[in-house]
C-alpha cells in the first residue's frame, strides 16, 4: 500500500464547509499539501493536514474537523479496502482573521442601537420589532434588525427568509457575516445557521457566543437604528447584549393584560437599575383592542382596557403606540409580508407613527442625556 497525498486531498474535497457552501478544497482552507508518511513502528501511516478557518471563533470548526477527519479514513478505507495499516490523522489549524475588536470599539458606524424587550412572552415583541424596522426604513433611515432569541428565532419566518443563508466577506483582515437585506433593512439571526425544524439545544453559554458573533463579526456598515428583537423575560441574552453594547434606549413592548404588565415592570427594571442605567425610551401596548376587518370603527377590548396607558404614566415614560388586533397583523407574519409595508392600511399607518415617535424620543434622549455604558461585570 502507497497513500498519496491526493488521496487526502480528494477526501477534503468531498467535506463541505458550512460558512461558504463549498468544498474544503474549493474555499481554499487547505494551508499546504498534506504530509503523508510511515508512523515510527512502520505499522500503519501517519496523515497530517492544516487547515486554515476565517477565525478562533468560527462557529463551524469543530463540526468541520470531526468531518474532514472522518473523510479522510473513509476515502483510505475506500481506496485500499483489504489493508489492514492503521491512518492516524493530525488536523492542524490556522486562522486568517485579524482580531476582533474590544467590545468599546465595536459597531463604530451604528448611531443609535434600540432594545425592543418585554418581560413577557407572546405580547407581539417581534412583531413589533419587524415592523418598527421596516417603518423607518420607509422613513429613509439606515435600519439593521439583529434577532437576538437564539432558542425562539423569528426573523426569518417574518421577512419571508427561511431559506437564506449570508455569506463571508474578508474586510480589514477579517472575515464577516454579511447580514442578509429585505425590505429596506438589514438583517441577522441564528435562524439562518440552524435547522429550523430543530431544536437549539445550547446551553447559556454557548447562546451568548453566538449571539456575539452576530453582533461582532457581522459587516453591519453605518447604521442611523439597530433594532434588537430580545427574547422574553430577563436571561444570560439579556446580559450579554447589556455587557457588548453600549444600548441608546429600550422600547418595553405589552399588552393591557395584567399579568403582561406584570411582567413588563420587571423588564422596565431590568434596564434602569442602578448597574444597568439604559433608558427607557417608551412603551407600545400591543393587542389594545380587536377590530373587524369589515366593521373598522369598532373596538373590542378583549385583553383589558389602556393596562398600558396607565403603567406608562405610573413609570412617567411616554407611550409610544397602541397597535390594534387586526387579522392582517397575524396573515402578514406569517406570510413573510410584515404590515408595516402596507402604509395605507390602519396597522401600517399605527407602525409608521411609531417609528416616527422612536425617532422622536431618540433625538430628545440623545439631546438630554450621556451615551449609554456597556454593563461591566466584577
């Protein structure tokens, strides 16, 4: 038995790499030829291969290693079936990627970053942010819209995108994600890496790393808003966003429920303890009332009556919007088709106001207080 070298790198060829869709061998990730040679004892051969990965981070390395490996024994087996030499296989790796930035200096070009949170979940929150991000993207400003609810993703269903999946780019010597575009705004979630009819079964630990590549290693360019859909309730995510962004302001999303405002004044605390200090630059109490498509005028408080209204003047913060239920809202997300497109219809022109009234407390929280720290853990 003689294996050569083109062995090894036929079994590369045959392993795709999930960050560019293409083979080992065709996204270059080969450093040198591979090194064949007998083991010390002369029983068996020895296989040694580098390859070289955009980053230290790349969420795909070890799935890739454990696959290459597994090629390059398949394709020796395939090729020499009644040898009984052993194959060691050494998978070394290097890195192309310049290091990341300190988190101080991460998303220089992003003017105002927005945490759309609730303490609840099911009140709408995504709903509200995918809408919030097209309105001011109608509004003619730069919009990004990163889905941070790495167990619960909804972003790609929302935007018509189940199937989409970014691409790298080199920049400065680093390789970035580039968010996918729709509808006038830039998007990112880990619904485009992951199966979508699969569980994410990840601890906390390994959600908050992925969440920081979406936000770090992603070509975001200059923004005017980046849109944070957070997940319910106050967790690791949660943290994690507060101790890598310097957060301007958080939108608090309810319905009139009580048991929703409940849970929503935690939120409220959550951002504007004294470790924290992020603003809360309003409330949008969704689901206020049901109104029939065919009967317009009418109202029905199904969840409670201004539950909102009041807590907003007990919090002395403004309420931003009172979004009503209609059938669209749902159909359309579901549809990928969100309503904030349909400018004419009511619940378009009830999300255009809100984002007119974002902008509005913006520019008057920017006028009025500090930049909003990164959350430091002693």
């Amino acid at each position: 038995m003689t294996l050569y070298p083109k062995i090894i790198v036929d079994a590369l060829s045959s392993v795709i790499y999930a960050g560019t869709k293409r083979n080992l061998v065709e996204s270059e990730m080969l450093a040198d030829q591979p090194v064949v040679k007998r083991q010390c004892d002369g029983a068996g051969w020895m296989v040694e291969v580098v390859l070289k990965f955009p980053r230290e981070t790349d969420p795909f390395l070890k799935s890739t290693l454990k696959a290459a490996e597994a090629a390059i024994r398949y394709h020796v087996k395939q090729a020499f079936p009644n040898d009984t030499d052993s194959v060691e296989v050494n998978i070394k790796t290097e890195f192309k990627s310049a290091p990341r930035p300190e988190d101080d200096k991460l998303l220089p070009d992003v003017k105002n970053i927005i945490a759309v949170s609730s303490g609840k979940g099911g009140v709408g929150k995504s709903t509200v942010s995918a809408n919030l991000a097209i309105s001011l993207a109608r509004l003619g400003y730069s919009v990004g819209l990163l889905d941070t609810d790495i167990f619960g993703p909804s972003v790609p269903k929302m935007f018509q995108l189940e199937e989409a999946r970014p691409y790298a780019i080199e920049k400065d010597g680093r390789q970035l994600i580039m968010p996918v575009e729709q509808y006038g705004v830039k998007l990112l979630s880990i619904g485009f890496f992951v199966n979508k009819d699969t569980a994410t079964l990840w601890r906390g630990g390994m959600a908050c790393s992925a969440l920081k590549q979406l936000i770090a290693d992603a070509d975001w360019g200059e923004l005017d808003y980046l849109i944070l859909d957070t997940p319910p309730g106050t967790s690791d995510i949660h943290l994690s966003l507060l101790q890598t962004l310097a957060i301007t302001g958080a939108v608090i999303v309810s319905t009139p429920q009580q048991v929703a405002l409940a849970d929503a004044r935690k939120g409220i605390d959550m951002y504007t303890n004294d470790k924290v200090n992020v603003p809360i630059l309003g409330l949008v109490e969704n689901m206020a009332w049901f109104t029939p498509e065919k009967h317009p005028d009418e109202k029905y408080y199904i969840f409670g009556k201004e539950g909102c209204k009041q807590l907003a003047e007990e919090m002395n913060v403004p309420l931003l919007a009172q979004i009503p239920v209609v059938q669209d809202i749902c159909e359309n997300g579901d549809n990928g088709t969100p309503a904030a497109l349909n400018v004419a219809s009511p619940t378009g022109q009830a999300f255009i106001a809100l984002a007119q009234s974002i902008v509005t407390v913006t520019n008057r929280r920017n006028a009025e207080r500090e930049k909003t720290k990164r959350v430091t853990v002693h």
